[in-house]
C-alpha cells in the first residue's frame, strides 16, 4: 500500500504499537484518527496533532458512535487497523481466572469483529480499502502463562482468514499484523522484545510493499509463526512453559 497516502482509524492507538504505528503514517503523509477508551490520553494525542475519538470496544452503541464520528473527520476512509487488546496471565488451575477470559475475549475477539464490522459497510461502499488485523506470535505458538490471549490471537488469525476469502473481489484488502513480544507496556518483561521503535520501521516497511503481504510478519516472528513447519514447535512450548512458574505456588519445571 501506498503508506504516504492513506486516511486511518487506528482502534486502540493510544499506547505502545498502534500509537508508534499511528505515529509513523502520519509522518509518512497520511490521515491518521486515534481510538481509545481513555480521555486523558486522547487529548494528549489530540495536542500532538492527532485525530482522536473516543471508542469502547466491548461496547457496540460506542463503536457505531466511533465510526460516526471517523466518518465525519475521514470521509474517506480506506484503512481501519484493529488494535485494541489486552493479555494478562492466567492460573488455570484457578477457576477465578474466568473474569479475566471473559475480558480477554471481549476486547480481543468480540472488539475485533464489532470493529470490523462497523467499518466493513463503508469500505465496501467504497469499493477499495485495507482492514489490519493484529493476531500474535502466540496465536502460532503458545504461552502457557497467558493462555485466552493466545486462544483470542488463534482466533483472529482464522477470523483474518475467513474474511479475506469473503471480502475477495471486492477492493477491500485484509492484512493480519503478527507482533512478536515488542518493548511496550505488555512485552516489558521479556528480555528478548524487540524495541519499539525498531518494530515500527520494519512493519511500515512491509505495509509499503506491493502488493501488502497478507501477513506482515517481521524477522523476530518467523519463528513462532513457522514453528510447526520447522519441527521447533515443541521444544519452543516446553522452554515458554517455564514461565508458569511465576504463577502462585508453581516452581519451575
């Protein structure tokens, strides 16, 4: 895609990859209108120089609200990139974990699709557009520790899948974004995430190529995205799996 060029709601841009991504396509010349949940945070990105709207996923009268109001500040609208989620660690040994699957699936999943949802009318009516979805390495290769956040990813890989197949033909591109561990407030603790900043450049770069990848993969996801396929996939799961020991009365391995 021409990246120098677009007009983008970013769904959940507030914080950590979709604000650097945010950030980077309005240097490079495009429209660019933030979503997020937290008002504080808006009218900061708003002093920046940033469209901003207020959006809660989980909720379907705010998301038509959202678009409303993206539609009014971008008319023409032809990028809608749905980063909103959350990934918090889980003891499944404890049925209390449930609140936070519910939440997890709610804003990772049920978020996802109510976004795209709203967003896929227009585009279709405009007969060309690109829809981003985000997934994780994780959805390929599990983390034990954070079990609904891979099973959300997991599903909206396949989600991403369906969707393009439906949407073939009519203009409307899918790309599904597969973040690896990324220094940001969820990827502080990992040793390996890649930084920030660093991540941004090399997805930007992909995104620019001709014709977008239908996944944008950078060099630190290959191996949990091919882990299968390597024969790595099990070996990669025991070693990720010592991270339970962080979990309550669990001692590693």
């Amino acid at each position: 895609m021409d990246i120098t060029s677009r007009s983008v709601f970013m769904v959940g841009g507030t914080s950590g990859i979709g604000l650097e991504l945010a950030r980077r396509f309005r240097a490079a010349g495009s429209a660019v209108v933030v979503g997020g949940r937290r008002a504080d945070l808006l009218v900061q990105l708003a002093d920046e120089g940033l469209g901003t709207v207020e959006i809660d996923v989980t909720d379907a009268d705010s998301v038509i609200t959202a678009r409303d109001e993206v539609l009014r500040i971008l008319p023409g609208l032809d990028t809608v990139i749905t980063m909103a989620g959350i990934g918090r660690p889980e003891d499944l040994r404890d049925p209390a974990h449930f609140t936070t699957t519910e939440t997890t699936i709610a804003i990772n999943l049920l978020g996802t699709i109510r976004a795209i949802d709203a967003f896929t009318p227009h585009l279709l009516e405009r007969g060309r557009g690109t829809i981003i979805t985000v997934s994780s390495g994780i959805g390929f290769l599990p983390f034990p520790l954070m079990a609904t956040y891979g099973a959300t990813k997991a599903a909206i890989h396949a989600y991403s899948e369906a969707l393009r197949a439906q949407l073939a033909g009519t203009g409307v591109d899918v790309a599904e974004l597969v973040p690896p561990a990324v220094a940001t407030h969820m990827g502080s603790g990992n040793p390996h995430a890649l930084a920030l900043d660093a991540y941004g450049a090399e997805v930007m770069g992909l995104l620019a190529q001709d014709p977008t990848p239908h996944e944008i993969l950078v060099q630190g996801v290959l191996m949990h995205r091919w882990a299968e396929r390597d024969g790595t996939y099990a070996d990669l799961v025991a070693q990720r799996s010592q991270a339970l020991a962080m979990l309550p009365g669990r001692s590693p391995a």
